[in-house]
C-alpha cells in the first residue's frame, strides 16, 4: 500500500492518541508493568513527546510533555494509581537494565 506523507502522519497521529487513552483508560498497568513486558512506559512516551517538542523548537517542559501523556499532572497520576513495586517487578526491571 502507498501512502502519500500528509496520510500516514495522520494515521499514526491517530493511532498514537489511541494508545494514549487506552494507557489513560488502563491505569492497572504500572509503569513498570509495561518497563518489564515493552520496554518502555508512560514517561517514556513523554520523554519521547518532548525530544520531538524540543528538534522542532516548540516549547515544552517535562511536566507539560507528562501531563499530555497522562492526561493530568503526573503527581497527581501517581498519587491516585501509582503502586508500590514488588520484589519480583523490580528483580526483572533491574535485570533487564533498561537504559531509557
């Protein structure tokens, strides 16, 4: 299939902003959960966010990049469904060693 530019930038556009509310919808899953399965989670989205903010010259702090990806302060987020991690979610965090 041949998509011309302007079309896939919107399709992946949308595709991301849907897995955005999904992690928004789903906040069961910790951040770790998704450091130890995908190798990446929610604050690397936001870094991600604010890496392209910054090449492009748009201001954008941390936590307005967080908030984006959270959908509300990233304190705030923590505060309501941050858990504590188990011994054996930080084991395998570590023995991954994820360099993010």
């Amino acid at each position: 299939m041949a998509l011309d530019e302007r079309t896939r930038t919107e399709l992946e556009a949308a595709a991301f902003r849907r897995l955005i509310e999904h992690l928004r919808k789903r906040t069961d899953v910790q951040n770790l959960d998704l450091m130890n399965l995908a190798g990446f989670c929610r604050n690397c989205l936001s870094n991600w966010m604010k890496d392209a903010a910054d090449t492009r010259a748009v201001a954008m702090s941390k936590d307005e990049s967080r908030e984006l990806i959270y959908g509300m302060p990233y304190e705030e987020w923590k505060t309501k469904y941050q858990k504590e991690a188990a011994n054996d979610q930080q084991a395998k965090f570590e023995q991954a060693a994820h360099k993010h």
